[in-house]
C-alpha cells in the first residue's frame, strides 16, 4: 500500500514539476518577446530620424528595423493571446511616447558643451511629430493586424504561416501610409513623401515573408487564441 501511495505520489510530482516547468519556459518566452518587442518599437523611432538615401530612393533608417516587430508581434501572439498583444501595443505606445517626451526636455536643457546641444536639439526635436505619426500607424495597424490573426486562428489551429502572411498583407500598408504621411507630408517633398512610402512597403513586406518561420519557434502547446 505505501509503494502504490509512494508511486501515486511521485507521478504527480513529476506531474506538477513538468507543468512548473512548462509554465517557467513561458514566462521566459514572454519576457523575451515583449521586451524585443518594445525595444524595436524605439529603436525604429529613433532611427528614422534620418532619412538615408539607398539605391536612389529616400528612406528612413528605421524601415530595416521596424518590420522585425512584426515577426515579434506574431510571436507574441501566440504567447500572449488576443487581450495580451492588445495590452503589449498599448504598453509599447506609453514607452515610445515616454521616450518622446523625455528626449525633448533633454534637447531643450542647456548644454555644457553648445555644439553638442545644439546637435542633439537639432536630431531629437523633430521626433515629437514622428512618434506621434509612428504611435498612430502603429495602434492603427497592430490592432487591425491582431483582428485579422485571431480572425484566422478561431477558424483554423493549422497553418500558423497563413495567420501571419493574412494579417501582415492587412497591416504593413495601414501601418505604411499612416506613417508616410503623418511624419514627413508638408515637411518634405511629396516625390520623396512617396519614395518612403514605396521603399517603406518593399522592405516591410519582404521581411514580414522572410519571418514567417520564426513563428514557429513557438511551441504549439502553448499557442493560445
């Protein structure tokens, strides 16, 4: 009777360490991905504050960084859920418009050095309107992308590719010509206005495609919807 009480007790054990285990490899998952997350958002901000120019076409240089949010978005997905990725746009939006609000008192403080703060103020100032412009593409987008991803998964638990490929063809060009033109219409010329716009599309799409794998990296058994 204790040997059938011992084993009975050592399945379950092992029972609850696996499920502790699982629930550990989660957490680590989603602290991972949504501070990736975050973290591209602002950096994409800061790095489209110069406008390069690549094969002749005008472009910010934050369009090589900001589609990986995508990839990560989608990871999050399938962490998170539909309320968690809604909570995780609205947590990305304070920290980009905390950093917005901050670098501009920082650009407005006297420097000791005034070449540097004259640079600085000259680089950050601007950036109130284009994170304003990114903040609204991004809220836009991301949660007509979420509608369009779990539109797809309570339809379908299969084809995880098809879940991204759906919602990124409805949010890259949401997300595309909100920016464009929020951030640089009026203050640019049109022509290059349109040069951003179509530069910004190309890369967007082609590294939403290339990043469709990596959703996989997440474990089915914790997708959720």
């Amino acid at each position: 009777m204790k040997t059938e009480f011992s084993a009975v007790s050592s399945a379950a054990g092992s029972d609850l360490s696996s499920t502790s285990r699982e629930r550990a490899d989660a957490l680590v998952l989603l602290a991972a991905v949504s501070g990736i997350y975050v973290g591209l958002q602002l950096l994409s901000n800061v790095a489209s504050l110069k406008i390069g120019v690549l094969f002749g076409l005008a472009v910010d240089m934050g369009t090589f960084c900001y589609p990986l949010t995508f990839t990560f978005r989608d990871l999050a997905h399938r962490v998170l859920g539909k309320r968690g990725v809604t909570g995780l746009v609205f947590t990305s939006f304070g920290v980009n418009l905390f950093a917005s609000g901050y670098l501009a008192l920082c650009a407005m403080a006297p420097g000791e050095v005034p070449d540097a703060a004259d640079a600085f103020s000259q680089v950050f100032s601007p950036m109130w309107r284009l994170v304003a412009a990114s903040l609204a593409a991004m809220l836009l987008s991301e949660l007509a992308d979420t509608q369009v991803y779990h539109m797809v998964r309570i339809r379908t638990a299969r084809h995880s590719w098809l879940r991204v490929l759906l919602s990124n063809a409805v949010s890259i060009p949401i997300d595309n010509l909100v920016f464009s033109i929020g951030a640089f219409a009026w203050a640019l010329s049109w022509s290059v206005v349109w040069e951003i716009f179509l530069f910004n599309l190309a890369v967007k799409a082609a590294v939403g495609v290339i990043g469709i794998p990596l959703i996989y990296l997440i474990p089915r058994k914790i997708d959720r919807i």
